[in-house]
C-alpha cells in the first residue's frame, strides 16, 4: 500500500513539475511588449502575441485584449474573473497530495498494528512460547512499515508546501497582471482620444484661419 501511495505521489509531483516549468514566463517582458503594441494601437498583434505566450498571466492578458472597448471598471472585472478561473489549473492536484501526506502515516501505523498482531498471534499459537527470531521479526516489521509511512508523508508533504507557494506566487503575478493590463489598455485609449480632440481642434482652427482670409 505504501508502495502505491509512493509511486502515485511521484507521478502527481511529476505533473506538477512539468506544468509550473511549462508556463513559466517573463510577466514584466510580456507587459512591456504588450504595452508597446497598445500604444501604438496595434491591438491585433498584442492579441497574437498574449495567445502565443504560454501560462495563465498571458491567458488574463488577453481577455482584457478581448474586451478592450469595455470601461475600465469593467475591465477590472473580466480581469478578475479570468483570473479566478486560472487558479484550479494552477492547484490541480495539490489536493491529492495533502491527503497522501495525511494518509501515509496512518498506513504506517496499520503496518505496524499488523505486524505486532501477527507476533503476538505467534506466539500464541506456541502457548507463550517465542524465540527471540521471531519477536524481533514483527517488530522490525512494523518499524519499518512506520518509518516507511513517515518518509513518504514528509516527502510529500515537503512537495505540497513548494508547490503551494508557486501557486501563491502565481495569483500574485496573475492581479498584477490584469492590473497592468487594465490601466495600459486605458491609458492608451485615454491618449488616443486626446489626440484625436486636438487634431479636430486643430482642423477647426485651420478652418476658421482660412474662412478668415476670405
């Protein structure tokens, strides 16, 4: 039984590993390139570029792409929403983990139970009588069975723990992320209306300039 709980502990560690290796990516170089492409009100080549980025923060980063017309209280929202669904992927499995942890040295302990009850069964069977093989035989057994559910359950337990903080950090990245997201995409509107004002209040003025001379 332990044998199996160790073995599905470590393909569940195994997935974990190649999941937070497969999104790991650069937020601060994704926002600067995201940025430089809404500034310049090329939105279609942030989207491709927040698509193409792999992990979580890239995902929330294009759905306030998608829904860039939206206000910015609004935008806040769809940000936090895709954030919100990004977390199972990230605790996929996590569960799992912490209830091996738990449940591996109560395992040990039932080795041990068994193996004490399979000697002193023994030595029932011999009317009292045991020789000193086969005491220390039960014994080694179920201190074995205890220290192989207490190696297995720290183990674990010591992967859940990391684990847990790279999903902390990850939500962390994730709202800073659509924080980020949310002022660059209004920011960017912001200005752009400010320039579209002054070019119409410069042609008015060219207008009025050359109405004047007539």
């Amino acid at each position: 039984m332990l044998g199996l709980l160790a073995f599905v502990s470590m393909l569940l560690i195994l997935e974990r590993m190649f999941f937070f290796q497969r999104v790991k990516i650069s937020i601060g170089d994704l926002l600067l390139g995201l940025a430089n492409h809404v500034r310049k009100g090329a939105f279609a080549e942030a989207l491709h570029e927040a698509a193409r980025a792999p992990g979580p923060a890239a995902r929330v980063a294009h759905a306030v792409l998608m829904r860039k017309n939206l206000p910015r209280r609004d935008l806040r929202d769809v940000a936090q929403e895709a954030g919100q669904l990004e977390v199972p992927r990230m605790e996929r499995n996590l569960r799992a983990l912490y209830g091996i942890a738990l449940v591996a040295p109560l395992v040990g302990m039932l080795g041990t139970v068994s193996g004490l009850t399979k000697t002193f069964m023994e030595v029932s069977e011999d009317k009292g009588f045991a020789s000193q093989a086969e005491m220390s035989g039960g014994v080694y057994e179920s201190l074995v069975t205890t220290g192989l559910g207490l190696a297995v359950a720290i183990a674990v337990y010591l992967f859940y723990l990391y684990f847990y903080g790279r999903v902390k950090r990850m939500v962390h990245r994730i709202e800073r992320t659509g924080v980020e997201m949310v002022n660059i995409v209004c920011d960017a509107r912001e200005q752009a209306e400010i320039v579209s004002f002054r070019e119409e209040a410069e042609e008015i003025s060219s207008k009025e300039e050359k109405t004047a001379k007539k």
